[in-house]
C-alpha cells in the first residue's frame, strides 16, 4: 500500500486534502497561485508531496487524462481492448481507460499511450479540446493569427489550439503561444481553474 501512494503523490494526483497555502514552492503572488489554491481544495490535483506543488514540473499524459476523469466525476471505466503500455492496477488504469472508450485518447502510431511522457502546450490543447467534443460543447474559434508562433502549432493540433485560445483555457506570452513547448503542473493548474470558472458576462 506504501508504495501505491507513493507513486500516486510523485505523481501529483493523491486526494490529500493539501492547501496550497502550504506550498513551500508557490509564492502568495505567482501568477498560478489562486489556481493551485482552487484546484487543491477541488481535488483535481495535489503536491508531489506535503509540501511541494512543483509548478515547473512538466505534465505527464497520465496526469493530463485523470485530471480530465476526476473532472467527469472518476466514473468507474473499462474499454476491450486498453492501451498495450497501460499496467493493470496503475493508479491511472481506470482514467486511461475511460479516455480511450470516449475518444479523449487514442495513442501513438503503435497504439501505445506513453503515460510518462510530458505533454506539450499544443497536447494539452488538444485533450480539452476532445474533452469538450465529448461533453457536447460547440467549438471555439480562436485565432493562431493572434501569436507570432501561431503557425508552428502541428496541423493535428490546429482545431485543439483555436479552441483553447476561443475559450481562453491557453494563452500567450510576449506575443507567442509556444505550442511545442512542454507543459507544466503550474499551467495544467491554470486551465484547469479556468474551464471549471464560468466566463463572465
């Protein structure tokens, strides 16, 4: 049992209770800090342990796909045939799982889904983007236009980043949304509190 939880707390995804306010790694001012704030007290994500968020640590897709289960209410899942690199009884088995049987994931060329990989901007995009389609929501339409680097985002990506950038879960900094670069838990907090808050007016 040791070693479950200590797999589940490296990888930030243990219901503990934590505030963030204990955080020694998140400054009361860091532009991510209310997030980490809503999101530890919603139990989406956690520390890596007691005292550590790791706001610049990169997201795994494991992380990424049961943050977005937890969000759906942590529904008991099963699908025929699961993802070949997904062990039975990982504490992300059911998440990925579930993701595979609503088309959130569907794997690399192999089928494989490569759990400990670190999401990139663009990625991450595109798992809310699939999150939302299940979810029956409409499509937004932002503009890549909006950012010198726009025209980088993979053509596989192109519809997941313009929602993002519609619905105003991704934003840019200095003029360049980054869509290569490798997301962080501090950034994953940030888009997670923005999709759960309503828009305004």
């Amino acid at each position: 049992m040791a070693a479950v939880c200590t797999l589940c707390l490296c990888a930030g995804l243990c219901l503990n209770g934590q505030a963030a306010g204990v955080y020694t790694d998140v400054a009361a001012d860091a532009w991510y800090a209310g997030a980490v704030e809503e999101i530890t007290a919603q139990g989406y994500m956690t520390g890596i342990d007691e005292n550590t968020f790791a706001p610049d640590m990169a997201v795994t897709r494991a992380t990424v796909l049961t943050v977005l289960w937890r969000l759906e209410g942590s529904p008991e899942a099963w699908v025929e045939s699961p993802f070949p690199d997904v062990a039975a009884g990982s504490w992300y088995e059911t998440a990925a799982a579930w993701a595979k049987g609503k088309g959130i994931a569907t794997g690399d060329g192999k089928g494989q889904l490569n759990p400990n990989a670190p999401v990139t901007r663009q990625e991450l995009a595109v798992f809310f983007y699939r999150y939302a389609q299940y979810k029956g929501m409409p499509a937004a339409e932002g503009s890549l236009n909006l950012y010198t680097d726009g025209n980088m985002t993979s053509l596989w990506a192109v519809e997941g980043v313009r929602h993002a950038i519609g619905m105003g879960l991704l934003e840019g900094s200095d003029g360049k949304i980054n869509p290569g670069g490798t997301a962080t838990r501090g950034q994953l907090a940030v888009i997670l509190q923005r999709w759960i808050t309503p828009a305004a007016g």
